[in-house]
C-alpha cells in the first residue's frame, strides 16, 4: 500500500507484496543453477559432438543469466521486507529493480527460444545433457508464462486515471474541472466492475432484472472500494491484526455476567420453546436447498438414497404436488423434512434474479402450512444479494419508513405474488383450513421470508416466521421494530452474514485502514504468523500490532495512495471517531428482523477441525451485531448443515437441564 506505479500507471500490487513471491522464484532459480552448473562441470568432457560447442557456449551464458538473475531476485526481496505496510519510503528503489528485472525477461525468451531450436535440429549429443536442455527450456517457459498472467492478474483497469496526478490529486484543480473529473473516474470505475460481474456472470441470462442486477452490484463495489489504494493482500493484512486484536480485547475483558433464571421463568420457557420450535422448522429451510445440500450432509449414502429420484419418471405421486424442475431434489426433500408426497402442496425450483425457488408444504406435527425460501445457490441469488439498495414498500402495515434491501424485497414479492396470484396459499388452507401460516428460509431465503411474512400478516394475522442466519441488512429501523411480533432470527457463533451490511462494510473498511496504519511489522510477517495465529492458535499479545502511542490517537485521515483522485468525493472520508458510518442515502442502516436468538460458542473459539464445541442460547439484541467479527468460523458459522448440528446440541442439552428437576418445568409450544 500503495499499489505500485509501474510504466505511468497503477497496478494492483503493492511493493511489499513480493516477498513470498519473489523467495518461491530465488529458491527455485537457485536449484536450477546448481544443476546446470553439475551438468555442465560433469559433462563437459562430452559436448565433443556436432554442434557441441554451442551447447557449450548455451550453457555458460545461462549459467551467467541465471545468476543476475538470481542476485535481482534476492535484492527485490531484500526490498520487500523493508518498511511496512504504510510506509513505502524504504522500498522507493523496488521500481527500478522491477524495471531491471523485467528487462531480463527479454535474453532469458532469447535463450528458451535458442535453447528449444537447438533441441528441434535433433542434435545427437549425451541423453543427459540433451534431457537437461530440455527440462531448462520447459521451466523458462513456464516462469515467463507464470510472469504474463500475474501481470494480467494485478491489471488495474483504473491504474492509467490514477497515476497521472501524483501527490496533488484533483486538488490542483478548480471545483468544476475537480467535479468532472471525479464524475468521469466513478463512472469509469461502475464501467469496469460491471464488465468484470457481466464477464464472471456470463452464463447467467439476460433479461431486465438481470441488468439491473449488474448495474447495482457494479455501483456497491464502485462505491465501496473507490476512495482507498488497499491491495488484495493489505486487506488480507487487515484482517488478521483484526482477528488478532479483537481476540487479545476479549481475553483482556471481564467476563460477561450471566443473568440466570429457573426452569419455570418465563424468559428461559420463551427461549426454549422458540429453540424448539427453530429445532424443528430448520429442516424445512435445509430441505429447500434440494439434493446439493443433502448430498453434501450425506456423502457416502445420500446419492444412493435419492439416485432413484432421480433416474425414473415422474409418477402420479410426484403429479400430486405443483411445481417444476424438481428433478433429484424431490427425493432429498421428503428425506430432510420426514414427510409424505400428500404433504407437499407446491415445490418450485425456478431460479432466476430476484426469483428464489420455494416450496409449500403441510406440518401435521405443528399444525401448520409451511413456506420455506432457499438460499443462496447460485450466481442469480448471490446477484440477488448484492442489490443492496435500499427500496420503500408499499405495505399494509401502519409503519412508516417502510424500506427495505431492493433485491431480497423483490425476491420476497415474487414468491409472493406466486403464493397469492397462483392459489397456492388457497389451496394449502383448503385442505386444512385451521393451520397456521409460518415462513422460514436460511441465509438470502431467511430475509425473503422475513418479507414475505411482513407482507403476508394482514391477510395471515397469526403468521409466525422462523430466519436462519438473515442478512442484517434487511430491513428500516421501523420495520425491525414491527417485525419482533412475529419474526425469530436465529444466529451462530461469528456467522458474517448475520453481521453483514454496507454500513458494516463501512465500518470493517475503516477498522482495516486503522489497524494497518498503526503496526508496527512488515506485510510479510503479518501474514505469516497470522496464517499460524489461524491454524494453530496462540497469544494475540505476542505479535504487536500497534505503534508507541498509535492506540492513545484516532486515525484522522483516510490512508489513501498518493495516486487516488477519489479522496474527497468519498462518503467515508473522515476517519476520526468509531460511531457508526453515516452511509450514502442510498445504503442507509438496516437491520436484522424480528428477536434474535445468539447461540454462542462456549470458552475459546476454536479452530477448523474442532467440531465438538459447545453452544448456549440467550436472546440478543441487534446491536450486538453491529460489527462484522473475524475468526476462522465467520463462514462455517453460516453453514446450514453447522447450524443444524448446533441447534441439535442446544436443544438436547437444554432438554436434559430442564427435565432433570421435572417438577416446575414448563412445557411451551410456540409456533
């Protein structure tokens, strides 16, 4: 940080990132000289053969080639290591040695291009010395090719805007002339990130809300990343003095009291009907993932379990049931869910933007009509996701402020117009007219049926709705309120989606840039031991992460490359206190639905392959996951099949506490 300027433009690679990079490369160079130069010192006494005193003289200069080589590589490392990450100074001599380095490329093609002529002539010297020549032309290609990718890779786009102005910025400028410019380099970096979503997405359709969808997600991450120079490895970086910081506050804190209540309290029945209930309805919203999830849970029998599903053609009972491309994924739901085909009312695995699949089903042991939304699947839903605007409802509700995120609120009023519109609800409540309505989802599908629940309340007053790990970034502060009538949301652990929203994003962005600014340790070291901090465990207070005296001062300016011309024109320009972000009007804050059950891992986090851990449940508020935390569970935590298994334990070890003194236990069913 900041990224290089290399040939008048930025790149995305900073001057410390080339370390490990550059250690890989010296290690491997340095094996091939020895053994070039064993070939040669062994076998010169028979190079006597036609052509023998070129392969001679080839292998002398490559010897000599490799070795320059081998000394820029180690001075580029040298290099590397110096400074730290927002102190280039030291590493200001890395662009000339790149400049060099690169210039080596050119006798090294020369000599690969010399080298595979020579093996092309069929020249009949020693084998060894022929399979030598061969293996050295096969690795400078290889090196070279490995070069022109890596260089393709860290291509900015934007680097040749940026680079022209380097220390005024657009600060040189007139108001106006600074106004245009900033305009032109946002709208060119929206440009450049849809064409790269358009280029990983292209397999995804090409109707209106797709587009749509490439535009909003383009202009989130335009906004999000266009007013600093962080590199991909800087946030890396960031992230783990991040994990490591927020790991030494905690061991430094008191211990959290623990407020406790008999069996017979009205808070712990509460709680542990509302588990029960979560217990149960999360099968429903692991079933709508279809065959993929249910594979993954059941490796080694699942495939066989549903392999006749899958092979034979639909019979009357699948004719039973509405609904389309159900292919495998009948089978892997009447085996997560334990029901009969009877049941089902209506299975659709129609998967666009803003279109999740759903299914409809009867809940004899619940007495109740059951809506599960799937989640997050495929390329159209994680487009879904990343509509992240923010979008007024119209709702029958009296609430004002009624807003919400644009693409999960579509998400939400298409499954319910198909709910409405095509009779499905009408049909489910024909045959058994005294249910309940109740929603669930997980992930994207917990925030589509947290809205298709606020939507579907005036008609369905008793509806109740069950949220595995929602997005926080769903709903108005007024609807959040609204929503703890009827509205659960259920979150484990460190899960980031729960934690996740542009506000958040924010303010994760201004933590990074903080902690970065204050250490005190090279890039390289940094990321080795927070690999090992990772897999290993350890005390976060043996690596220090800030400066003398960097913990009594707030950070009060952005640290930004000094080729940004984006500086002023950013929302988050001030970096002075730790309040929450005062966000665009387009992103402002939202927040998760309904009451939030926290199941939280007991004692020490622990690492990926600790899967005995020990969860508690307590109701939480929103703002206790008002920031993003950063652990190797944050994604696992997220997991369907994790949350399962969590609640499993909850559930039965609450059973066993509450029954054991089984006078005075309340029996609650709350659905």
């Amino acid at each position: 940080m900041p990224g290089m300027v290399l040939f008048g433009r930025r790149w995305a690679i900073a001057s410390d990132d080339l370390v490990f990079p550059g250690f890989f490369e010296l290690s491997l160079r340095v094996v091939w000289w020895i053994g070039i130069l064993t070939l040669y010192l062994m076998h010169r006494g028979k190079l006597d053969c036609a052509g023998g005193t070129l392969l001679s003289s080839y292998l002398i200069v490559l010897l000599v080639l490799l070795a320059v080589i081998i000394c820029t590589v180690s001075a580029i490392v040298c290099v590397s290591m110096k400074g730290t990450i927002c102190n280039p100074g030291p590493r200001k001599s890395m662009s000339k040695l790149l400049y060099f380095r690169l210039a080596l490329f050119l006798p090294e093609m020369v000599w690969a291009s010399l080298g595979a002529a020579w093996i092309a002539d069929d020249v009949q010297c020693d084998r060894t010395v022929v399979s030598g020549i061969i293996a050295t032309v096969i690795i400078s290609w290889i090196i070279i090719v490995s070069t022109v990718v890596t260089i393709i890779i860290v291509f900015d786009p934007l680097g040749g805007k940026m680079a022209p102005y380097p220390s005024s910025g657009p600060n040189h400028l007139d108001s106006h002339d600074s106004s245009q410019l900033l305009n032109s380099l946002k709208t060119a970096a929206t440009s450049v990130w849809e064409t790269r979503i358009k280029f990983l997405c292209c397999c995804v359709g090409k109707d209106d809300h797709t587009r749509v969808a490439f535009s909003s997600t383009a202009e989130l991450f335009s906004t999000y990343f266009s007013d600093t120079d962080l590199v991909p490895s800087d946030i890396a970086a960031g992230l783990t003095l991040l994990h490591q910081q927020q790991d030494s506050i905690r061991n430094s804190q008191e211990p959290d009291g623990v407020i406790g209540h008999s069996p017979g309290h009205p808070q712990e029945a509460d709680l542990d009907a509302e588990l029960a209930n979560c217990h149960h309805y999360m099968q429903f919203a692991a079933a709508a993932y279809g065959w993929p999830l249910y594979i993954y849970q059941n490796p080694f029998t699942g495939l066989c379990k549903i392999g006749g599903d899958c092979c034979r053609s639909r019979t009357t009972e699948y004719d039973l049931v509405g609904g389309d491309q159900l292919h495998c994924h009948f089978g892997s739901i009447l085996h997560t869910t334990g029901l009969q085909y009877r049941d089902f009312i209506h299975i659709s695995f129609h998967d666009k933007v803003y279109e999740l699949p759903f299914l409809v089903a009867l809940d004899h042991r619940k007495e109740s009509v059951v809506v599960a939304v799937r989640g997050t699947m495929s390329l159209q839903d994680i487009l879904t996701d990343l509509s992240a605007e923010n979008e007024t409802l119209n709702l029958e509700c009296g609430v004002q402020d009624c807003s919400a995120h644009k693409g999960i609120s579509q998400a939400a009023r298409y499954v319910y117009q198909r709910l409405v519109n095509d009779g499905i609800l009408s049909q489910a409540f024909s045959i058994a007219p005294e249910y309940r309505l109740v929603v669930v989802g997980h992930s994207l599908g917990a925030g589509a049926a947290a809205l298709l629940a606020i939507m579907l309340r005036s008609s369905y007053p008793q509806i109740r709705c069950y949220a595995f790990s929602p997005p926080r970034g769903l709903l108005s502060k007024s609807l959040y309120e609204y929503s703890k009538n009827f509205i659960v949301s259920l979150v484990l652990g460190k899960d980031v989606i729960p934690r996740l929203s542009v506000t958040n994003l924010e303010d994760l962005k201004k933590r990074i840039l903080r902690v970065i600014a204050h250490c005190n340790k090279p890039k390289y070291q940094i990321l080795l031991y927070g690999c090992w901090y990772e897999l290993f465990g350890g005390s976060p207070d043996n690596f220090p992460t800030e400066l003398d005296g960097g913990a009594q001062g707030d950070l009060t300016q952005p640290l930004l490359g000094e080729q940004s011309l984006l500086t002023h024109g950013s929302p988050t320009y001030s970096f002075s206190s730790d309040s929450p972000l005062e966000s665009p009007t387009k992103y402002p804050p939202l927040y998760p639905p309904g009451r939030i059950i926290h199941l939280e891992e007991e004692g020490a986090s622990g690492r990926f392959w600790r899967s005995a851990a020990q969860y508690s449940a307590r109701w939480s508020h929103e703002s206790q996951f008002s920031k993003i935390l950063i652990g190797p569970k944050m994604l696992t935590d997220h997991m369907p099949h994790v949350l399962m298994k969590a609640l499993d334990s909850v559930v039965s070890d609450r059973a066993g506490s509450v029954f054991c003194p089984a006078r005075g236990s309340l029996n609650v069913d709350v659905v």
